[in-house]
C-alpha cells in the first residue's frame, strides 16, 4: 500500500525545494470592497505550480536514468523543466487535444512529447507501458505522495506570508494542489473549485470512493482528470474540505476580470477559485485564492 503524505511531508519539501522554485507573491487586494488575496503562482517556472511537485519527486530518492510522465499539460511543463534542471531525460505523453502553447512549452524545456490519445487517461495509459523499463522512474500526475508534498509549498508559502488569511480556494483537477493545500493549511479551511463538467472530486465524495467521470469544460486542459487520484482522495475527504462547482461561463468571467482589473493573465483553470466566490460560494473573511497557472496563448496588438 502507497503511504498518504503528511503535513511533515510538506515542511520537508518546502526546504528542499527553495534552491529550485520561485517563492511567487501575493497580491491583497479587494474587489466589491471586499478583501481577498491572491497567490500568483501563474509567475512559478514553467507556468504552473507542477514544478513544485515534480521537482520535490525527482529531488526524493535515487536519481532515476529517465523520467516518463501523462500530462495534460501543466504537469508535463512542470516535468520537463525540473527534469532539464536537474539533468535527467524526460518523456512526456499528452493526450492529441494538449494546447499549443503547453505542448511547445514541453519540447522547449528538452522534453520528449508524445501525443496520444484523446484523453489524458489514454495518454496517461500509453504512458505506463513503458514505464516499466529499467532505471525509468514513472511521475503520476497527482497520485503521488511526493508530488502532492511539493504542491503543498504553494499553500506554506500563503501560510508564511499571510497568517491572517481564512481560507484557501484552490482549483481541483486530480486532487494533487487541493491535498497538498490541505495538509499545509494548517487548520484553515480549503475550498477545492471545480468546473461542473469537470467534477472528479466532487463525485468521488458523493459516492464514497473515486469514480470515473466524464470531462467536458473550457478548463479541461488542466482540470481534466477522469478520476481523482486515491491518495489525494484520502486527504480531501476531512471535515475541512468544501467542494465548490462552478461553470464554465463563470470561470471565463473570473479570467476575463483578472485581466480586466488587475492586469494578471491565466488560464481558464486559473480563474476557477475566484468564479467560485464571485459566485458567493466561498464564504470566508479574508480568503487567499491560488492562481495556479498561466499556460495560455496570448495574443497582443
């Protein structure tokens, strides 16, 4: 049986990855008069906070010939550029529908890209069947204890920098942001958002256990996770867990005034813990929302 990760298990990570990520900053601001702040990890190498936990994993145990990882994306670029700093092959497998931008950021950080598939599951699939070869350390998503630890070091970071904050909104694809949140939360309750159509999460805790569920949502790319990972599962299911869904048009409202009235630019997945309490679901004095990655194309005049 795989051992669930643990508070201590995101102290330790969050030492021994600072000589490797970025300590990203918040912003406190209010919108409507009211205060919130934001965690800008969208500024985190690679564009997403999956460095954190691909790193963390790679800097745990022997050093492997080759790293082989499924990625929608993000996870991919988190990959691919820990594995170039630290010196080891990589082989990332993405389902055909990745996006550009994430798929070219993969290949530029040295990273081997495979498409396959038209699901991260079906990459996901191909991925495990070479994995198995010698010296080959295969990276799960978010079903790894090591890699939720080093997700977790976003949230110590908010924690350090912000005691007085209530709460933390995170957005859930496979679980691995949301558990490490919780366990670095340090008493404070999280709010785990997810796209209505994307809702792997929150079917697994109405059915007792992670259950398959069908993806369809402007965030799939990085909230398309047909299952939630067993481990996070595990961490997500205390009493200081909320499940929030959201829709699409809400998520792309929540970009649209990132953009809008802060000049921040992400990813729709990004914007999904902000739609939520827009949306009045997210009931907290003082809330810190996680914006969690900017791997989008830009376009400018």
């Amino acid at each position: 049986m795989r051992t669930a990760p643990v508070a201590a298990d995101v102290a330790a990570a969050h030492l021994r990855l600072r000589p490797h990520v970025r300590w990203t900053p918040l912003l406190r601001t209010e919108i409507d008069g009211r205060p919130l702040v934001l965690k800008l990890e969208q500024l985190q190498r690679s564009g997403s906070f999956k460095l954190r936990g691909a790193a963390n994993a790679l800097l745990t145990g022997p050093k492997p010939k080759r790293v082989v990882t499924a990625s929608g994306g993000n996870h991919g670029l988190g990959v691919a550029t820990a594995a170039q700093a630290l010196g080891v092959p990589a082989v990332v497998y993405v389902p055909e529908s990745v996006p550009e931008a994430k798929a070219a950021g993969i290949e530029a950080a040295g990273a081997k890209l495979i498409r396959h598939g038209a699901t991260y599951g079906e990459a996901a699939a191909a991925a495990l069947t070479v994995a198995e070869e010698p010296g080959t350390r295969y990276l799960h998503a978010y079903d790894d204890a090591d890699v939720i630890a080093g997700q977790g070091t976003a949230t110590a970071e908010i924690v350090a920098d912000a005691p007085d904050v209530d709460a933390i909104a995170v957005a859930v694809g496979g679980g691995g942001l949301a558990s490490g949140a919780t366990l670095a939360a340090d008493g404070r309750q999280v709010f785990a958002v997810e796209p209505e159509h994307c809702q792997a999460l929150h079917a697994a805790l109405a059915a007792g256990e992670p259950v398959d569920v069908t993806i369809d949502s402007v965030a799939a790319s990085a909230l398309g996770a047909t299952r939630v990972g067993e481990l996070a599962f595990g961490v997500l299911s205390s009493p200081g867990v909320t499940s929030v869904l959201v829709s699409d048009a809400e998520i792309l409202a929540a970009r649209d005034l990132l953009w809008r009235d802060f000049r921040l630019v992400v990813e729709p997945a990004a914007a999904a813990p902000l739609a939520a309490w827009l949306a009045g679901r997210v009931p907290a004095e003082l809330p810190c929302f996680v914006l969690c990655g900017a791997n989008t194309s830009v376009t400018f005049a």
